[in-house]
C-alpha cells in the first residue's frame, strides 16, 4: 500500500470509528480492551491523533510524549476526537512528501511512516469502537490486513523492545489462507526474526471485510509436514491482523499452543 491509501484508509477508518462510538455512547463497555469503555477509546486515540499531527505539522525533529488526555464526555468527547482526527487527515494530505520530522519505525518517509501508522492505529480502534455495539468487530479488506501484519510483525517486533523471546529457538509461523502470505518468525532469547513470503494465494475472490473465506481447516496438516514449524497460527487475513492485535481469538492455532500464548501474554506494544 502507498501513501496515499493509507491516507484514504485512516480518514474512512477514524469517520467509522467515531460512528460506532456515537451510536455505542461513551458508557459503553469496549469487550476488546477490557476495562476500557468508549469515553476511554475516544480519549486515547484522540491523543494519539494529537501527538502524531503535531509531528508532522511542527516538523518536530525529537521524541515527546502526548499532551494530557480531556474530561470531555458524551457528545463533547465524539466531537473532540472528531475534530483531531479531521485535522491529523488534513495535515497528512497538505504536508510536504519530503517533510523531515520523527518517526520510529522503518519507512520510506517520514511521512509515509505517520500514514501508515495512524491508518493501523485508527483501523484497529475502530474495531474496538464496534465491538462496543456487540458482537465481533470486522477486520480490514485484506491487502490492509496484510499490510498492517507486516508493520507488526517485521517492524515493531523487529525492535529490541518486543518481549516476544524463548529461551531457546522455536519458530511461530503465521499464514493468511486467503492471499497466501506467510510470516515466519524464529525466536530466541533475542528479538523475533520474521521474514514474509510470498506463496500461491488462497480460494479466488480474496476476503472481503470480515469475511470468513479461505479458511484453512487442514491447519494441522500444514504443520506436521514441515518439521521446522512449531506452531503455526493460521486464518483469513482480516481476522489474523485483528487476533495478532489480540483483538480477537485466532482463528486456527496448530502445533505447540504455548507459543500462541506465549504471543498473546506478551506482545503488546510500546508506542516510539
């Protein structure tokens, strides 16, 4: 994905976002970060709509921590967050390509970087805010989800500060069953080395947007045929990047369940 289509994704994405939780209300309780109800979701990702836009906007060359979250409630807090989002949208769209500022993760720019990362940001609060209205919150089409299993797993987990390590070497592989993406993390004591290939795309037609097309009921089998695999979590694209998200149950775990735990107990991210 380039650019621009994260863009497009993050002003879609913060337009759900903030729909669910006006029809939701603030009350609400968010079942896919417990302890959480929609007043806090709107606060925080508000924030970090702030924080980000102020980057990009300021040229800002050095890390700095967010501003301090609001009081704002109800209808007061939907329109805050709103407004932060449209103003984030609006700075990415009119800044400079070659903008120089802070970012922390590998990318082409700094501004591809704040692209792609509020759209994951907001694309998976935005499934938060939905599950406020019940049920199980729909994942991304899946060349997004692809996209976003590729900033986490080789970008964040890249870092030294992923806590996401074995005491000695086991390799946790995860497939997308509709567009044949495969990555296979190998770890160790250290941080995880993922690399992505590429194979033979799942059934025809891909996944639409929770859709639960192309799911691998022969997960089993694609473990025990490759030795070197311990565990092997596998499913549509749209529900792995919201279960590596820890959003959702995975859809398919085959071989070793302890690394599956071992992912779910510890691979929530630090943010810069």
């Amino acid at each position: 994905m380039d650019t621009a289509e994260h863009m497009r994704t993050l002003d879609e994405e913060g337009r759900l976002l903030a729909a669910a939780a006006r029809e939701a209300g603030t009350d609400a309780e968010v079942p896919t970060c417990p302890g959480w109800r929609v007043r806090d979701l709107l606060r925080h990702t508000g924030t970090v709509h702030r924080w980000a836009t102020g980057f990009v906007a300021d040229g800002h060359p050095v890390p700095r921590a967010p501003g301090a979250e609001p009081e704002l409630d109800g209808e007061p807090l939907v329109a805050w967050y709103e407004e932060g989002h449209r103003r984030l949208v609006d700075t990415l769209r009119t800044a400079p390509a070659d903008i120089a500022c802070w970012s922390f993760l590998p990318a082409p720019s700094p501004l591809a970087f704040w692209a792609r990362r509020q759209a994951h940001e907001t694309t998976v609060h935005r499934a938060d805010a939905q599950s406020a209205l019940g049920g199980t919150p729909a994942g991304p089409a899946a060349a997004l989800a692809v996209d976003g299993i590729d900033e986490l797993l080789l970008a964040f987990h890249a870092r030294p500060k992923s806590r996401v390590r074995t005491d000695k070497p086991r390799v946790l592989r995860v497939r997308a069953t509709d567009t044949g993406v495969v990555w296979t993390m190998r770890l160790s004591p250290e941080p995880p080395v993922t690399t992505r290939t590429d194979t033979a795309a799942g059934p025809p037609g891909g996944a639409e947007r929770g859709s639960n097309a192309g799911v691998d009921v022969n997960a089993n089998l694609a473990v025990d045929a490759d030795p070197d695999v311990d565990c092997e979590i596998a499913g549509p694209a749209s529900q792995l990047y919201l279960s590596l998200w820890n959003r959702v149950p995975f859809p398919s775990v085959a071989g070793d369940p302890s690394l599956a735990a071992l992912w779910r107990d510890n691979s929530g991210i630090v943010m810069g």
